[in-house]
C-alpha cells in the first residue's frame, strides 16, 4: 500500500488518540492519560530529537511516576530515530502488545450498512458512550472518566454509536473521521450478544455513516492475537498494512 497514505493513517490515529494530558520531549510526544488505551499514555517518537536518550528516559520515568502511571513506548515503522527499538531492548525492556493497524482502502465498495430488525441504532456523546463501553468492558470509573474527557476534548470529532433492544445494549462502537480518513475505535459487544454477527454489522453500520459523511478510506488497530476479531476484519475487506508494539522497563506492566 501507498507509503503515503500510511503515513497519513498513522497521522490520523495520533490525533484521534489525543488527550489533553500531553507535552512535547525533544521529539517526543509524551502523553499520560489515566485512561485504558495505552496510545493515549505512552511516548510516541516521532522526531530523532538531539538530547542523549538516557536523559529523556530519566524525564519521562519522573513525569510518569508523578502520573501514577507505567512508562511505554510505542514503537512503529515510523519511530525516530529508527534504532530506537534495538536501543530499548538492548536496556532490556520488553516488547507488549503486538498490534496490526487494518486498513480499508475503499468504503465506496461497501454495501449500506442496516440495522437489524428490533435494534434501537442510538447516536451517543462521549460521557454516555464511555459509560456504556465501560460497562461492558467492566472498566474501572477513572478510566471511563479519561475515556469520556478524551474523546469530548479530542481535535478530532468522534461518532458514538450504541445498538440496544428493550433497553439493554447489544454493542457499541465509534469512529473518528479527519478528511477522507476514518478510524473506527471501542467496538464492542455484550457477551450474551456474541456470535450473532452483530460485531460485523455494526462495522458496516458504522462505516456507511462515515462514508456519507466523506469518508474514503478506514482504518483500526487490533491486537496481532485476536484472531477472531482480525477474521472479521477481513471479511469487511480490511487487510493488514503495518504493525507496531510497544516497549516497557517493567515486566507485567500494563
């Protein structure tokens, strides 16, 4: 696939993660969230930078122990300088979190994405959509707290979408569009709703909104592992583009 366009993903992904807990280090955009995702609290070196990289690490460990949170680096084809991975596993750090970014190069192609009969489709803002995520994820109320503050301050205009019947919702999922460019983020299905098909509905559901709304091309990260979730992909014509991971001192951290 074009360079380009992945660069312009990656791009895209940066700022659809941002959140307003975040400062620039020599190169590094260090951000700190308290929230789940890990791309809203790790380091993302996105420029070489001219100070000794020791020192930075020593900068971030202290702005890191002040958040109360690990300290990760996210690592991917567009990491500068290019040898900073082998640098931090040189220092013995480990590598987590092994994630593809799937693209989708042509929404155009997508057949209109229906609700199914019964479902109740509920456009949701960040606070209602975070509270309901987090609730079927059986996240902890600081990190829907982050989520919610996030997604409402983010320069990025998200759409949240829940699916319910009789009240009780049957998934959700969200996407943030920039330009021609849509991610979709935090799609998620209660677990007595599983294997009915509701997971890739709601995909095509989500990106037949996007597209009416301008949107081209899509994109998501997955978890390398999660099989299941990346077969889905698939089926909707997403395919693997390119990876990243994430480096972290301490061993379990998360």
């Amino acid at each position: 696939m074009n360079e380009g366009l992945l660069a312009r993903i990656e791009d895209a992904g940066l700022n659809a993660s941002a959140p307003p807990q975040q400062r620039w280090l020599d190169g590094w955009l260090v951000r700190y969230s308290p929230g789940k995702a890990k791309r809203a609290r790790c380091i993302n070196a996105v420029a070489s930078g001219v100070r000794p990289l020791d020192d930075k690490l020593a900068e971030c460990a202290a702005l890191y122990r002040e958040a109360g949170l690990p300290m990760f680096v996210r690592v991917t084809p567009f990491t500068q300088p290019a040898g900073l991975d082998g640098s931090l596993a040189q220092r013995g750090w480990c590598s987590v979190d092994d994630t593809r970014v799937m693209v989708l190069d042509r929404i155009d192609a997508m057949v209109e994405g229906a609700v199914p009969d019964g479902v109740e489709a509920l456009g949701v803002g960040a606070a209602d959509y975070a509270r309901a995520v987090g609730s079927l994820r059986g996240s902890p109320s600081a990190q829907i707290d982050a989520q919610a503050q996030r997604v409402a301050l983010s320069p990025v205009p998200y759409r949240g979408v829940l699916w319910r019947r009789d009240g009780e919702v049957l998934a959700c999922g969200q996407f943030a569009r920039e330009g021609d460019l849509v991610g979709l983020y935090d799609v998620v299905t209660a677990p007595a709703a599983r294997g009915q098909g509701l997971a890739a509905a709601l995909c095509a559901h989500l990106l037949a909104r996007a597209r009416a709304d301008g949107a081209r091309v899509a994109y998501l990260q997955v978890d390398a592992a999660n099989s299941a979730a990346r077969a889905l992909y698939r089926r909707l014509g997403f395919a693997d583009t390119y990876r990243y991971h994430y480096r972290c001192e301490e061993a379990g951290a998360n």
